[in-house]
C-alpha cells in the first residue's frame, strides 16, 4: 500500500515515521525531519490540485490528511471526488472543528454533555450574555467561533476580562475572521484529556487516551498553545469512565452524523472535561492532536495503516495494536510563542537515546544548518515501561537539543 501523508509538523513527522514502519509512504510538503524518513514533494497542503497531480503520479491508495484547515476547505471531498481513499472528513464533516457554534449546536441536539453556551454575532448582546452569566454565579470561556489555530479560546476569570475578551475578538479581530461569530460557555472545572476516535462511517474505534498540556508555563500559567506535551496511556481515566464516554460521547455523535446525512471517515478528536466527575465535551477536531498523536505513535505495534484504509474506505475498523509502554513527548518552543517569536536560530542536537524519537515542526535547512522555523519547533517523544521513565528518558533527551531562546515545559507527565 502506498500512502501520501499530508502536512508539515510535528504531527505528520509522527505519522509518517508510524505509517512508514507498515507501509510505502510519501509527504507533502514534509519537513527536513520528514524527509529523513521518506520522500517528500514541496506541495502546500492547501493546495488540492497540485496533491491530486501528485497522487496520481505517484499512484498512492491511501490520502492521509493532517491538518484541519484544507479539511474544512473541501480538500478531501476533492480527493474523493477523483476517485481516491481519503482518511479525513470532507468539508461539512469538518464544520465540527471549522464553526464552534455549528459543533455547540450539534452536541446539544445530540444529548451529549457539554457547558451551557449562547453564540453571538453582535459585540454587545455578547457582553449583556455574559454579565448575567457572571450575575448568576458562572465563570465563562469566550471562543472565537471559527479556526483560530487551537489559540482562540479565552478563559476568563472576570466580567471585565470577559468584556475585553468579546471586544479583542469580536471587535478588533485579533483572530481575523474567525472572530465574526463567537461562542460564550459556562467555565468547567476538572480534568482533561484527549481522546482520538477512528470514524469509517457507521464504525468507530477508539484509540486509548491521551493527555495534553495546553499552557506556555510549566504548572498551567501563560496562555493557551497548541500543546506543550503529552503523554499516554492515563491511568487516571478507569475504564468505566472511558466506557461513560464512549456511550455519552461517541456513541451519539455517530448516530447524529448518520441522523444529519455528514458522511465521516477520519479522526474525531474529542475534548474532554471531567467536570464534577462526569465527561463533558469541550471540543471537536477532525483531526489528530498536536502533541497527543507523537506520544500514540510511540505507543503503536501494528496496524495503523489498515485501520486508516478500512476508515477511508468505509469499512469495519480493524483493531490497533498498543504497546504497554508509556509515551511522553515534550514540545520545544521557540522565544515568544504563542506570541510573535524569534526564526532563525541554529538548531544543535546531541546523541539520544533509542528510546527517543524527534518529531520535527518548525525546522528548517538554512545553508546546510538546521534552524528554526516556527512556534513548535520540535517534539522530544521518549518511551518507558512507565510513564515515570518515559518522561526522565525525554527530559535527559530534551538536554541534548539546543537553541537560542529554546523554551519547553517541566512539568509535563509529572503530577498525573
Ligand atoms: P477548545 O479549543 O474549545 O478545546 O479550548 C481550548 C482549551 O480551553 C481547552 O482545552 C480547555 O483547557 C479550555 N476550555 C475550553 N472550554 C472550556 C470550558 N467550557 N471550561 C473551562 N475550560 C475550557
Ligand atoms: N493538542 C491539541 C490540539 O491538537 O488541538
């Protein structure tokens, strides 16, 4: 079987160097740390017409997309039209990450537990929403409704932090147009994990649950990211809770997808909460989760290839196979992120263990020097027989990269 991998992180890197272990594997565009694993084409993975060419040329059997934004731009509905297998949901699938409100109001039709929320396109009724909110005892989150790149959600501690949440969304648009409409929700309190749901139309398969770090700073400050680090498996999620997902959760967004005629095959990404004990859902995504996908990967034995084929092309999913081993992986950041950061700088890196995989994300080749070329620059993704080793066999590993301004998290795994 011959797969294109589409996208150019840290997660792509991790899927390719997964896929590759099981099957031919080519990417589009890639990164110099995926062009170490396979062969890969400078084709943006915005860019359909450009991958079909490619596809063809290449004959691949299997489109594997990464990212969400060519999802939600009907890049996958292109590919099937073509007459390609395609592991991604097509356009209107992919609303549930592309429109927070669509997804909000898609939760509550279907019975699934999640915060109380109102959308809003107008600045002001938002602000009165939220006053009462506050006036009745509630915390709110205020969420830019379209793709904001994981960053457009604002916790808010205040009505006042709320109100200049609305205006610097809303009104100054500080996330583009994915500020137009907004959703406000009720605060939920409690722990989070992330759980990753293969979906071959009326199939679904889970794979087991990983956990994310979400905050710059180490101990949870600092704003939102992308990911800081992962880790997997969480012994913490008892299998009764995961089986209260499954029947809460998954079970009826399959049966509402079916219900609203939105053929899907793909990842589902579920956010969960726990709050008071009980899974809420926080989010979709219809994609695999940066940093959660590089720990899974680690954690894979066989399988993977064929459980993305029979998704794509709509039939039973066969099992994953997971190893017991735990994965952490540790994101390395450049100066500044998620705020405006520095490129550039030179990227060393030491001898690692075999245990140790570096997935790449902003990297690039400047005059034969590896430098970085983004927010996430690299993912340091470690194994061990427990989550305690995997996470000191990534942490020695982390020591032996170095950059200008490098900034990671050291908590990640630690109080779990
Ligand atoms: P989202 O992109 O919707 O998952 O939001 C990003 C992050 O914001 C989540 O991972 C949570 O940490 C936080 N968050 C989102 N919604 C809520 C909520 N209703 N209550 C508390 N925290 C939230
Ligand atoms: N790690 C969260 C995300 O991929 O959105």
């Amino acid at each position: 079987m011959k797969i294109l991998v589409i996208g150019s992180g840290a997660r792509e890197h991790a899927l390719v160097w997964r896929l590759a272990q099981e099957a031919d594997v080519i990417c589009a565009p890639g990164n110099p740390g995926i062009e170490d694993e396979v062969e890969c084409f400078a084709v943006a993975a915005v860019d359909t017409p450009g991958l079909i060419a490619l596809a063809r040329e290449q004959a691949v059997d299997l489109v594997v997309y990464g990212p969400e934004d060519p999802l939600i731009l009907g890049g996958a509905d292109a590919f099937r039209a073509a007459g390609f297998a395609v592991f991604g949901p097509g356009s209107a699938g992919a609303q549930l990450e592309g429109s927070k409100a669509f997804s909000k109001e898609f939760m509550v039709s279907a019975g699934i537990p999640t915060a109380t929320h109102e959308s809003f396109v107008d600045a002001q009724t938002a602000i009165e929403y939220a006053r009462i909110r506050f006036a009745d005892g509630y915390g709110v989150v205020v969420k830019a409704s379209g793709n904001a790149l994981g960053k457009g959600v604002i916790v808010c501690e205040d009505i006042f932090e709320a109100e200049d949440a609305i205006q610097r969304i809303m009104v100054d648009r500080i996330f583009g147009d994915a500020g137009a409409e907004i959703v406000i929700e009720d605060r939920l309190d409690g722990r989070e994990f992330s759980l990753f749901t293969l979906i071959s139309d009326n199939y679904a398969a889970s794979l087991p649950i990983a956990r994310d770090y979400k905050r710059i700073g180490t101990g949870d400050s600092g704003p939102n990211t992308g990911g800081m680090g992962s880790f997997s498996p969480d012994a913490s999620i008892t299998p009764d809770l995961l089986h209260e997902v499954e029947e809460r959760i998954i079970r009826p967004t399959v049966v509402e997808l079916h219900r609203r005629g939105l053929p899907y095959r793909g990842n589902l990404f579920t956010g969960v909460m726990l709050h008071k004990g009980r899974p809420h859902c926080l989010e979709f995504n219809v994609r695999f989760g940066d940093p959660e996908t590089q720990s899974l990967m680690a954690r894979i034995r066989g399988g993977f290839a064929a459980a993305l084929y029979a998704a794509a092309v709509g039939e039973a999913i066969p099992p994953v196979e997971f190893s017991d081993d735990a994965a952490v992986t540790v994101v390395l950041a450049s100066a500044g992120y998620p705020g405006e950061y520095t490129r550039g700088k030179r990227i060393e890196v030491g001898p690692v263990g075999e245990n140790v995989k570096l997935f790449h994300a902003g990297t690039t080749v400047v005059d034969g020097w590896l430098v970085t070329n983004g927010g996430r620059v690299m993912s340091v993704t470690a194994t061990g027989e427990t989550v305690e080793a995997a996470r000191f066999a990534a942490y020695q590993a982390v020591s032996s990269v170095r950059f200008e301004g490098m900034q990671y998290r050291s908590d990640i795994a630690e109080s779990i």
